[in-house]
C-alpha cells in the first residue's frame, strides 16, 4: 500500500497489521538468541501477548511464518541501510557515508557483545535447507542490500570520486560477502577484530582507486 493516508486504511486492517508486526518483531528478537527450530508458538506469543488464535489468523504453517518473518526483517533492514548510506541528510559525500557506515559495523559488533548481530545471516545456513521459499526471501534480500552498497559506489562515480570504469556492481558484492564472512567469525571467535580487518581492507581498496 503506497501513499496511502491513516483515514483511508480500515481500523481493522491496521489493527490486524499491528498485531502481526507484532507476532514477527518479537520472534525477529528471541531467534537472534536462539534459532529457527528450538523457538516454539508459545514463547513467541508471550512475548507478543496475543492468543494462539492470531498467528494462524495470519501465518498458515511455521514455514509461512518463517518466510513472512526474513521478508519483514530484511526490508526494515534494508531501509535502515537507505538510510545511512542513500540518504544525503547527514553527509553529501558518498564515500564519507559509505565509511562512516563500515565504522560504525565495528562499534554496533563490539555492543553484541559476541552474540549475533544478523537475523538474517543466523538463519541463513538453518533454513535455507528447510524451505526453498525462506531460502529465496534470504537470496532477494541479499541481492537488495547488495543493490544499496551499488548505488552509493555508483553515485561516487558520479560525483569523480572513482574512476567512470569502476565495477560498482562487482564491489558492492564484495563488500557484503566479505562483511557477511568477518560476521559469521567474529561471532565464533567472540572478537571484532575480523570485522575491523575487513572494514580496514575495504576502505584501503576503495580510497586506492579514489581520483586525486
């Protein structure tokens, strides 16, 4: 629903959306603890407060939640991402916003304190065995946040900060599969320091291509 104002959506439809939104931000923060398999129904829906009635008012079956759930994190994900790194509000410069995002990575993985930080890349390995549809959720959003990372280094092509034959698209690849990687370690290791080194290795490439 685009452009739609409050007045136009029925009470019931926004109550029906508030209570689902419910339902998936609790389970979003128990399976950051636990995992996919080992959270029941009810943990969930004591924690949203809602009877067992709503989840299957809304969700067919676990796979259909679980799908519905990664698509719900990874688009607010995705627009937190917009935010920091699209968004010209804060910072004009690109690249600025393009470091000043990898930095802060290093602060928010030292305030996880070891636990992971991404739904999204917990549960990749869990449920993409499990369920084609959650495993093609995961892969869409993957692509998205790829595609944010894209359109920062392409705007700096723009603006002559990187030569007009960069390989956006190739980089912003890069970035994620290297973040995603020095995550999945610093977690097992209970250490930021794979994802400093990955940080600091991405920006020494990208500000060694940088137009003088």
């Amino acid at each position: 629903m685009l452009f739609l104002d409050d007045w136009s959506i029925p009470a019931c439809v926004k109550d029906r959306q508030t209570t689902k939104d419910r339902i998936l931000d609790a389970a979003e923060e128990i399976m950051l603890e636990k995992s996919f398999h080992s959270v029941g129904l009810k943990q969930i829906l004591t924690v949203a407060k809602v009877p067992k009635g709503s989840f299957y008012h809304y969700f067919e079956s676990k796979e259909k939640f679980g799908t519905e759930m990664i698509k719900h994190y990874m688009d607010q994900a995705c627009e937190n991402k917009r935010q920091m790194l699209i968004c010209k509000d804060n910072e004009s410069d690109p690249l600025k916003r393009l470091f000043i995002y990898l930095d802060g990575s290093i602060d928010y993985i030292q305030s996880t304190a070891g636990t992971f930080p991404c739904l999204a890349l917990k549960l990749a390995s869990e449920v993409s065995d499990l369920s084609e549809y959650m495993r093609k959720e995961l892969a869409q959003g993957f692509e998205d946040w790829i595609s944010i990372f894209c359109e920062v280094l392409e705007e700096a092509v723009a603006a002559n900060q990187l030569p007009a034959n960069f390989n956006c698209a190739s980089e912003a690849q890069l970035i994620h599969d290297l973040m995603s990687g020095a995550i999945q370690r610093a977690v097992i290791n209970r250490s930021v320091e794979p994802v400093r080194n990955a940080v600091e290795h991405t920006k020494s490439s990208i500000s060694s291509m940088m137009i003088e």
